[in-house]
C-alpha cells in the first residue's frame, strides 16, 4: 500500500469515528420529539444564552488577545516566555479544574472583593467570567500564529514611510491578518459555545438561568432523558458544523491577505 | 566607517553578498540600531550614541525601497504609494512618470516584477523623502527592466536634489549608475576590493563603458575622500 493510501486510510478512520457518533444520534431521532424539543422555552432559553454568552466572550477575548499575541510576536520582554507558557493552561487543564480554580480564586480576600461586586457565582456573570478564562488563551495563541505568518518588513515598510507603530498596527498588521483573525475568532466562539466544565463549576446549571446549551444536555443525560438528550446535541453539531463550514471557506483564502 | 552623500549625488556602496551593506542603510533608516556612531541630515542628528539621540525609524524621513518586492499585498497599487503620501497629486505625477499608472487598481501579485520595482520606488518618493535608501532594487529583476529603471534613477537623481544612497552587489550598475561608489568587504569600506574588480574584470562589457563618464568614477574611502579616478574602461 502506497503511504498516500495509507494516510487517506488513517484520515477515514478519524472520519469514521466521529461520523459514527453523529449518526448514532439519529437512531433516537423522532420528529415530532425534534420539533418540540427545538421550539420548547426552556431550549430557546438554553439556545440563545449560549450564543449571547459565546459572542460577548469572543468579542471580549479577542480585544485582549490582539495586542496580546502582536507583543509575543514581535517584541521580547521579561517574562515573555512565562506568559506564553501558560497561554496553553485552558488546553493542558481541564476545564473542570479551571472552574475550580476560579472558584478556590473567589474564596481569597482579593476574590471575595470581586465576587461581591460582580457575583459571578451561579449567575450569567458567571459564565461570561468562565468561558472568558477558558477561551482568552486559546485566541491569543491562535492571533500570535496569525501574526507570525506576517512577514515584518511590511511593518518596516510602514515605519519608512512615516507610521507609528500604532497606526502600523491598525493600518497594516490587522488588515493584512484580517482573514486569520476571523477564522481565530470563529475558532474562539465555537470554543466559547461548546464550553461546559467550567461553566458548570462557577455558574451552576439552574435552568431560565444559567444553563447554557452544553449544560442542558449533561442535565438531559443525567435524568436519563436519551431522546432529548439526543435532540440538544443535534442542535449543537448543527451550530458548531455551519459555523466550521464557515470556517473552512474563510481557509481557502491565506491567513493573511495576498490578493 | 563613515560616509557622506550629497544632495543630487548618488553614492553606490557596492561589495560581495554578507558584506554588511543592507545593515549600513537599515542603520541609516533607523531599522536597526549600531553598536556606536553618529547620523546626520545636515544639522538634523537622526542618532547620536555619545549624546544618547536615536530618533525612531518613523521620524527619519528616509525613502526606502526594500530589495524583495515589498508593497502592502491587501491594497492596490494607486493605495500603495498613496499610504505615506500628503499630496495625492504627487501620487498621480509618480505613478505616470514611472510608467504605472494604467495598474493603480492592480493588487502588487497581478503585475511584474519590474512594474513592482517602480511602484515600490513610487511609493518611497511619495513621501518626499529627505534620503532615499536602495537596496539592491534591481538585483531581482532582468536585464531590460534593470537598464529601464537603472536609466530612470540616473535622470531622477539631480531632480529629486536628495542623497540617493544604493546599495548593489553589481560593480557594474555601481558604475552606470553612481557619482561616488563605496566598497565594502566584512563590513570595512575596501577600495582595493573594487579596484582590483575593474582592472581584472576581462568580461567587463564595452557597450557598458559608452555610458561611463570621461575620466572614469571616483571611488572613496571610509573618510568620504576620493581615492583615485580610475578609467572604468578596458581598453
């Protein structure tokens, strides 16, 4: 067998396995159930504080990952490699821990400062600080592999024709990324979407309040309701494919702008 | 090392690849900082190590064309030598006398490397530069682009009435092109490096001397002095 074939082979198994897990879905798929379960209060409910949450997060995120990512791609300074090592704990900690981290954090004198004024425990302000923690890192990393692509003499190019560094920043390095700092925020609002461990440790899972999407199907699983259960995750793999789908049309282009 | 340029003259600083000629130009255009020394346009010090001045790249206002084809990808032509211009006339009278104006809604991928070249030293001269840095723009580019914008600098030069500074690893443009030409070998201004290049080089082209001025080319020292006048010809 050719390492071509070989390789396709290992890429349709992956394939198989995640397709499998998705059509088993349908197997406990009933229409009239579907129907119901997408139109009831309490999913609408779960639905659209999942994407409000996931869209203020992300919008949030990418604020703080832009300037982030462009100072650890460009610039060295004292501790440098220290922040960019634990730019990776959302993807080495589980997000359980990390929930559980934000909650030993509250229990601290500067901790209960803040729980007091914002009361993030078992509130939406909750999630929002939850899917934050665990979303901020994962764009910051993927802007910084946007910025590395970008060649610097661009920049040079900008500072010999008169420009700060400022308006090189807006006026060439986010133009020029533009197409990777989409797909990033995609990548980070799918993320955001799909978060439930830390989300579920720091806010809880109270329904009309704090259950988001993913939690009201753990919340389904662990009544034994398969059917609806079935049902809410079908929701998510459609919101999370159209959004990939996106994504994968966006990755056509360069991740920075050469057209 | 020193060197001086001045206005209406253009100084080649010519020398074998890695011999520090880019570095001397990004020193001069604030891309990268010297170990020591001193820069001046005129009685402007653009940096100063003893004094502790060292003005940003941004607040020299140098013209610099960069030896890849260096023009932002995301904007049109017409956008590329707009972006640092105050003077959007002067962008249409650039774009015209370079010949390039018919592309100013191209994207720099769609046109040639030689149309590239010119946009890119459109797009320096936008500015109205006080110093205009080359480096190596022509070394891409073939032989009847060269000689096109070779050509075009050498009547620029006097009109623009500031120092042109061109970095090239070809004696031979060196000499088509510049009134002073410095060498450089290891980062040390060399003249016997370029001497010993002219009296040897056998294949030195013939034509190429019809366009030497008479008395050959100076060549300088790290002084700024001229060396010698040597005939540029092998006859």
């Amino acid at each position: 067998m050719s390492f071509k074939r070989l390789s396709i082979a290992f890429s349709l198994v992956i394939f198989s396995v995640y397709a499998g897990l998705v059509l088993s879905l349908f197997h406990f798929f009933e229409p009239a159930l579907f129907l119901r379960e997408c139109l009831s209060e309490r999913t609408l409910y779960s639905l659209i504080l999942s994407i409000a949450t996931a869209t203020v997060v992300t919008l949030c995120s990418v604020f703080f990952a832009l300037p982030s990512a462009y100072a650890l791609s460009r610039y060295d300074f004292f501790g440098k490699r220290i922040i960019d090592t634990l730019l990776e704990l959302p993807m080495i900690v589980s997000p359980v821990a990390l929930g559980a981290m934000i909650l030993i954090f509250l229990n601290t004198p500067a901790g209960r400062v803040i729980q007091d004024s914002t009361h993030l425990i078992f509130t939406v302000y909750g999630i929002l600080a939850a899917q934050f923690i665990t979303t901020v890192g994962v764009a910051a990393r993927l802007i910084k592999a946007v910025f590395d692509e970008i060649p610097r003499r661009y920049e040079e190019l900008s500072w010999t024709l008169g420009q700060s560094d400022t308006q090189t920043f807006f006026k060439v390095v986010i133009p020029m990324g533009k197409q990777g700092i989409i797909m990033s925020a995609i990548l980070t609002w799918a993320k955001a979407l799909g978060e439930f461990g830390a989300t579920l440790t720091v806010a809880g899972s109270m329904a009309f309040q704090t259950e988001t999407l993913p939690i009201a199907i753990y919340m389904r699983l662990s009544s034994a309701d398969i059917e609806g259960t079935a049902v809410l995750v079908m929701i998510l793999i459609g919101i999370g494919l159209g959004v990939l789908f996106g994504v994968r049309v966006l990755a056509k282009k360069k991740l920075y702008a050469e057209t | 090392m020193a060197l001086s340029c001045g206005r209406g003259r253009l100084l080649a600083i010519v020398g074998p690849s890695g011999a520090g000629k880019t570095t001397i130009i990004r020193i001069i255009a604030g891309l990268e900082p010297p170990d020591r020394g001193r820069i001046a346009l005129g009685d402007d010090v653009w940096m100063d190590t003893t004094a502790g001045i060292c003005l940003p790249a941004k607040a020299r206002k140098v013209g610099y064309v960069f030896q890849e084809f260096t023009q932002f990808p995301n904007l049109s032509i017409y956008d590329n030598v707009a972006f640092a211009a105050r003077d959007k006339k002067r962008v249409e009278e650039l774009l015209r006398l370079f010949d390039i104006y018919h592309l100013r809604d191209s994207r720099p991928r769609r046109i040639s490397g030689g149309e590239q070249q010119r946009c890119a030293i459109c797009q320096a001269l936008a500015r109205e530069p006080d110093v205009l840095l080359m480096d190596e723009p022509f070394s891409a580019l073939d032989a009847l682009n060269r000689r096109k914008l070779r050509d075009m600098m050498k009547m620029l030069k006097r009109e623009l009435n500031i120092p042109v500074i061109h970095v090239t690893h070809d004696i031979r443009e060196a000499l088509l092109m510049a009134d002073d030409i410095m060498p450089v070998v290891h980062g040390n201004v060399e003249p016997k490096w370029a001497l010993q290049f002219m009296l040897t080089a056998r294949e030195f082209d013939r034509s190429m001397c019809k366009d030497t001025p008479k008395g050959g080319m100076p060549i300088v020292d790290d002084d700024g002095d001229r060396l010698t006048e040597e005939r540029s010809s092998t006859r």
